[in-house]
C-alpha cells in the first residue's frame, strides 16, 4: 500500500499541545489548514528536541544565507493569526489556544525530519510514523511511494519561531522538578533519593 504524506504548504495552525494532567500528558503536534486537521502524537522529548532544532536552523539560515532570507510575508499571509484580533510587526498573535477537536491521532511520530524550502523560505518539518523496521533516511522529506506515512508542513520564519516558542513552554508547563533530586514532584508526594531513608515527601511543601 502507498504512503500517505499530509502536506500543509500554508497552515492555518501548527502547534504542539497536550492531553491529561501532569506527570501522565500525551503531546500532540496538529495542523490545520482550511478544512483538514492532522493530529499526531509523540514523546514529550521529541516536543522538545524539534523546537530546539527549529530555533537552531533558523540561526543558522540567517548565518549563511543572510536575514533577508528571513523576511516575512505581509502580516495576513503569516500564518498563526487569529481572527478578530491585531497583528504585532507582522507576526501575527500569540496562539495560546487548546488542541482543536475532536482529537483524532493520525499516527504515532517514530522518525522527524527538518529542513529549508529556499524556493518559498520555508521551515519544512516532516514527521513519519512509527514502524518495526528502520526508515531509509532517504525518504525523509521525500515523496517516494515507499516509507511510513508522514505529516509534511511548511512554516515561515515567524511561524516556525512561535511554534517553537509554544513547543518549549508546552514542554515545561508539566510537573515542577524536585528542589533536591530535580525529579518530577507528584500532586501525591515523592520518593525523593536524596532524602534518608527515601521516604514519600514533597519537599517544597516541607519547605513551606
């Protein structure tokens, strides 16, 4: 059976978002564009890895190619713009919104790729879906018929800078870290290794 690759030249939306409570949050990545949606999901350290990626590709763009590369499209081409509200120097508002729903996972992420579209100076983020066998790199960001279904988008500068933006705050949004061990604290308590006799304690509200 052919691949399917969802393409979203010029999305409406592309974020990174959860479901659940914290400490057991599944991440999402969904784009929508007019009126199809695409809801994948993945590991909160793939969330994580992808925007410091977009970030770091983006510097170096404009470190090789120049920031002209950089320029943004009039403020109503950006996408991230939410109706009824006003841009700010042309990249569009801020998108704290929820997933859109229903929420209908597509597939489960397994390989990610990233690149430059220098034709439409564009991030182009690939996202494959898991499978039991290896993925030939060679069909990433390629439209072979052969290799695992994937949702392809293109983003402009300020696009991919918002998406990362939210990505890294929807990462860190989940449970605060131990004061003493850095582990994730629980609303419950916490076995705390760096406490005698590692006793089910919350340190922080020790603390207060």
């Amino acid at each position: 059976m052919a691949r399917v690759i969802h393409v979203f030249r010029r999305p409406d939306r592309f974020v990174a978002g959860t479901v659940g409570e914290p400490g057991d949050r599944a991440f999402y990545l969904q784009a929508i564009e007019s009126s199809r949606t695409i809801s994948v999901l993945l590991e909160k350290q793939q969330v994580s890895v992808l925007a410091e990626r977009i970030t770091a590709l983006l510097g170096e763009v404009a470190k090789r190619f120049g920031e002209e590369n950089l320029t943004e499209a009039p403020a109503s081409e950006t996408p991230f713009e939410i109706p009824g509200t006003p841009a700010s120097d042309g990249a569009g508002a801020t998108d704290t919104d929820p997933l859109a729903v229903p929420l209908e996972e597509e597939f489960r992420v397994g390989t990610m790729g990233l690149g430059w579209d220098a034709d439409s100076s564009s991030i182009v983020v690939e996202l494959l879906a898991v499978t039991e066998e290896e993925v030939d790199e060679s069909v990433v960001l390629d439209d072979t018929e052969e290799g695992p279904d994937a949702l392809r988008v293109f983003l402009s500068p300020n696009a991919a800078r918002a998406f990362a933006d939210r990505a890294e705050k929807v990462v860190s949004a989940g449970r605060a870290p131990c004061p003493l061990c850095a582990e994730p604290l629980d609303p419950e308590g916490h076995v705390c290794v760096r406490l005698n006799g590692y006793h089910d304690r919350n340190p922080v509200a020790e603390a207060e």
